[in-house]
C-alpha cells in the first residue's frame, strides 16, 4: 500500500544552481538496475553451474542434485511473499531492497567460504574411485548459505521491478517512457546480466576455481549495495501505508458477515469514501463491477455499522467498493498468474537434464577449447535478448497499425504466444535426445555414460533457442499483467505473485523429476531419468510428458484469458491550477476516464 511523501520530496529538488531538477526518471535507472544486474550475476553466476558444482565438488547424485537446484530456485521465488509484505505495509521499496541486498551479500560471502576453504567440502576423488558424498555438516552451511540468498532474494526481486516503475510519473509529459517499455529494457539488462554469469563466471568456475567464480559476483554485490544506496536523493519515494492483505481479509471478513443480506438492486447505493481510499488510489478508483456479487455485501451499510457522518466504519464490518474491487481483482488474476506455472517447469530443466545432456555431448569449438556444460544457456540469453530487441524496436511498431494499441498487442497475447513456443521446445528437446542415444549406440557408448558421445553440442541449440524467445514473450508478458492489473497499492505484492508462480514452476519440476524417477524405475535399474547414465534413460518421454502437461495448460489460458475481465479505473486527469482539464488516453479500453 502506498501514498506519496510531502510534495518537496517526492516531485523535485532544488539543485546547486538554483534549478528545480524532477526527482525519478531515467536518471535513476544506472542506481535501480545495477542493483538487479549484480542480484543477477549472483544467483545465475551459481545457479547455471550449480549442477556440476553439486555432483563434481559435494559428490551428490544426479537426482538429489537436481532437487537440490530447483528447491533452491523456488525458495528464491517464494521468498518474495514475504519481501512484498514488507515493502507495501512497513518498511517501503527503498529500505526492504536495502535490507534485503545486505541479507544477500552475507548468504554470497558464506557460499564463497564454503567453496575455498577444503574442510566444507568432501574430498575430491579420481577417475573410477568411489566418491565420498558431502556430509551433514558440509551440507549445512551450503544450504544456510542458500537460504540467506533466497530471503535476499525475497527482498529485491518484488521491489526493484515496482521500485523502478515508481520513477516514471505518467502523469507528468516529461517522463513520457511507458510501462511496457520499462519493463522489456529492465528484462534486456536482466538477461545481460545472465549473459555474463553463463559465459566468464561459469568459464571461471570450471577452469580456475570456484572461489574466483563465486568471488567475482559477492564483491561485484556489495559495490551494488553502495550505488543503490547511494541514489537515495534521486528517487521518487512511495511511502506504505499499512498491509494489503490486511484489507483484503477485512473485505472477506466483512462479506461473510452480511452473506444473509439481500443484494442492493443499485450500486450506487454501495459505500463509497473517497477521503480512506485516497492514500490507496492515487491512480485512480477502481469502480464496481458485476463479478463476485457476494463480495460486495461488504461494501452494503446496515444499522448495525453504526455510520456516522466524518467518522471511518469498522472495516471488519463495512468496506468500500474500492477495497471490495481490489479484492476481486486479486482474485481475477490468480488463474492467469497460475498458468506460468508449467512454463517454468519445462524451462528448469535447463539448468537439470539439459546440462547433463550437454556433458555427454562434444563441447570443443577448437581442438584446444570446449564451451563449459554450463554456459550452454547462453542461447537462451542471446536468443531473449535478441527477441527483446526485435519485439521492442521492430514487432510492437508492426503490429500497432493493425491493433491501435501503443503497447501493439496485449500482454495476453503475448504470454500466450511465449506457451506455445514453450510447447515447441521441449517437443524439440526430446527429438535432440533421440539423436543423442541413437550416435551413443552406434558408437558403442551405451554403458559409458561418463565417456562423451561424438555428437556436436550445437544439436542442443535449438531447444535452449526456443526457451528463450518464450521466455521473452511470456515472462515480461506475465510481469506486465500482474504489474498492470494489480491494485496500485499491491503493486510489490502483484510482483511477488510473479516470482511465487516460477516458484511454484520450480517445486512442480522438483514433484515430477521425483514421480517419474519413482515410477519409471524398472529391473536392472532401468529409469527414464538414471542418475549415471542418462543413455540408458528415456530423458525424451520425460520432455514429451512436459510437452503434453503443456498443450493442456495452454487450453486452460485460452479459457481464462477469454473470460478474464480486467480492472476497471476511474481516473482524474491531474491539471494544473488555472488550467483547463485535459484529457487523458488510456490504453486499455476497460479503463474509464472520468473528466473533472
């Protein structure tokens, strides 16, 4: 929940020459963004090889490993529940991001101690010797480790995105950069970032050391954590104003106590306080609207509130239609949000199964050098990166003459555009892998699964290429939803239901990597996903059983993006004094603009 500081600060300040200068913008952006790029270069600097550092250097099996992994991903992404709690009822943007940033770097600083010093990890072991797996102890400060940079994480990934749109003012013409074009350039740093960790930290990491490879990302962290706070005096500040989930309980609790009421036949009869709802609508009101009648008893006035005129209900037993409305948005976006869900499964096996494809792949470009296993993801990056360029600069122009909108499509079609060439990679995955195993089988390397299989590494391209341009449509897609159609003063809550979705994505691919590995399990230690010798696996009826979860996922958005209603907003046009109102386009046809 926000409202705005005094006037002084959050509009402008007064500069050395007696200047006013507007606070925000892109000014503020080097400050907001360097912050994520090194949150970024941390967690993907780890993450993109962390396979091969928990199988090579903690000797744990393929499987454990791989939960390992995508337990700590959905941690890192359900955290931000909590930070977003924070942000919007307590602390703010600014201070959580801080916090947050120091919470990340101590949890950075830990894991580099635990990949230098030899005690924190099981000795090492040569060609067919038997490898001693990581002990408890060992296990214990990775996994303490991990847990602090999954609560940084929680505290930076829902503020930085809502932080860093809080510094464009719409209403003001000279900050006319437009939501949707925020959010493609701050996911185009992201993968920038990414693009850098999968390259020289994971070179670094497999040929000089991990000390250097995690080294490298804690120090560039805490210069980060200076910068950042070193904007303070430039940034447009929201100030919280109490918990959203609280209201949005209230309204629930509300609705139920008056569930005997008849419905009034005028909804204009229902409650309305512009004076409570201001430090919560400062964009606008949202206005009634026909779904989820029962929630609006809540806003119905009964004798029982004992109303008085200039004194504020109980909102346990009386909300307003704006309280109500917030509600019901919630509640409208949960099914979309839901669907990224199976997206995120399919691409964690990226950084899983795909890697160790690549392992038992030829990975020589020269005679003398081999891309790192790790650094395979590098396609994706590039291939979102380059998607990102050509949907900001080339396809929304394109499409903008056949749609009218300024964004060119809405970012319902464009999530679901992301679906289906979701769908397209993991069927390509499972084909690559049928090539894999057939030049394995020729070659006599069935039963080597350690020996590599002459087969090119490029042959995986393809797949990697695909996750990234769905990636690139869908994700910024998703976070442009729940950014655009959260109430305003949930809008760090809206980005903390961005991250529990690729959370929930993670523990789902955890869920089903444990079922099929159970299931498929057969005599002779036959499985469709072994934990030493994927070429006596059927890793491709795993990726087709991803392809089938989700052609029928994308059946379930079609339904919901097709009845889906978004968020109407009453909204006042801001005037100067003196001045005649203006009117203002909205870009969304269901927003309703109401003249002064």
């Amino acid at each position: 929940m926000e409202k705005k500081r005094d006037d002084d600060d959050k509009v402008e300040e007064q500069n050395q020459h007696g200047m006013r200068r507007p606070k925000g913008g892109l000014l503020t952006m080097p400050f907001i963004f360097g912050n994520e790029i090194c949150e970024k270069l941390a967690v993907v600097g780890f993450h993109a090889n962390m396979i091969s550092y928990l199988t090579t250097q903690l000797h744990l099996p393929l499987t454990k490993a791989a939960n390992t992994l995508t337990n700590f991903s959905g941690t890192s992404s359900l955290t931000p529940l909590l930070g977003a709690f924070l942000a919007d009822s307590f602390a703010g943007r600014f201070w959580t991001i801080t916090l947050a940033s120091i919470i990340y770097q101590i949890g950075m600083t830990l894991l580099t101690i635990s990949a230098i010093l030899p005690s924190l990890r099981p000795p090492q072991c040569h060609g067919e010797q038997v490898c001693q797996e990581a002990n408890a102890g060992q296990l214990s400060v990775l996994y303490v480790a991990l847990l602090l940079a999954a609560l940084g994480c929680g505290g930076i990934r829902p503020c930085v995105v809502a932080f860093g749109a809080d510094q464009f003012d719409e209403s003001d013409p000279k900050q006319t950069t437009k939501t949707w074009n925020y959010f493609n350039w701050y996911y185009f740093c992201m993968g920038a970032s990414v693009l850098v960790a999968v390259t020289v930290l994971v070179y670094i990491q497999d040929n000089v050391g991990w000390g250097l490879g995690l080294g490298i990302p804690t120090v560039a962290m805490f210069f980060s954590v200076i910068a950042f706070v070193g904007g303070y005096t430039l940034y447009r500040h929201m100030d919280p104003a109490g918990s959203p989930f609280t209201r949005l309980v209230q309204v629930t609790v509300a609705a139920f106590r008056k569930r005997k009421l008849s419905m009034v036949s005028d909804s204009s009869l229902l409650y309305h306080n512009d004076e409570i709802d201001a430090p919560i609508s400062l964009g606008g009101k949202l206005v009634h609207t026909k779904h989820m009648r029962f929630l609006d008893k809540a806003a119905i006035v009964t004798e029982q509130d004992n109303l008085k005129p200039g004194q504020a209900p109980n909102p346990w037993r009386l909300s307003t239609v704006h309280r109500v409305e917030e509600l019901k948005s919630v509640i409208r976006m949960v099914p979309i949000g839901a669907a990224g869900i199976l997206l995120i499964t399919a691409y964690a096996q990226q950084g899983t199964f795909s890697l160790q494809q690549a392992k038992t792949m030829d990975r020589h470009l020269t005679e003398s050098f081999q891309i790192p296993a790790g650094s395979m993801s590098v396609f994706t990056t590039v291939s979102m990166l380059l998607t990102i360029v050509f949907y900001d600069r080339v396809f929304v122009r394109f499409a903008r003459r056949f749609t009218g909108l300024d964004r060119g499509i809405t970012f319902l079609h464009r999530m679901g555009i992301g679906f289906i060439v979701s769908i397209l990679a993991t069927l390509v995955a499972g084909f690559v892998e049928i090539k894999r195993k057939r030049v394995a089988m020729a070659h006599g390397l069935v039963d080597k699964g350690h020996s590599v299989v002459p087969v090119s590494v490029f042959w995986l391209i393809p797949q990697y290429g695909l996750h990234g341009i769905a990636e690139a449509f869908m994700s910024i897609g998703h976070l442009e939803f729940f950014y655009d159609q959260a109430p305003e003063s949930m809008r760090s809550t809206a980005m903390a239901m961005f991250w529990m979705a690729i959370s929930i994505g993670n523990y789902v691919s955890t869920l089903l990597v444990t079922l099929v590995h159970r299931f498929s399990a057969g005599p002779n230690g036959q499985n469709w996903l072994p934990d030493n010798n994927l070429n006596r696996g059927k890793l491709e009826y795993f990726y087709w059983l991803i392809t089938g979860l989700q052609v029928v996922n994308l059946l379930y958005y079609v339904w919901c993006a097709k009845i889906y209603t978004f968020k109407p907003v009453q909204v006042h046009d801001s005037k100067e004094e003196g001045d005649a109102p203006v009117s203002k386009e909205m870009e969304l046809s269901n927003k309703v603009l109401m003249m002064p």
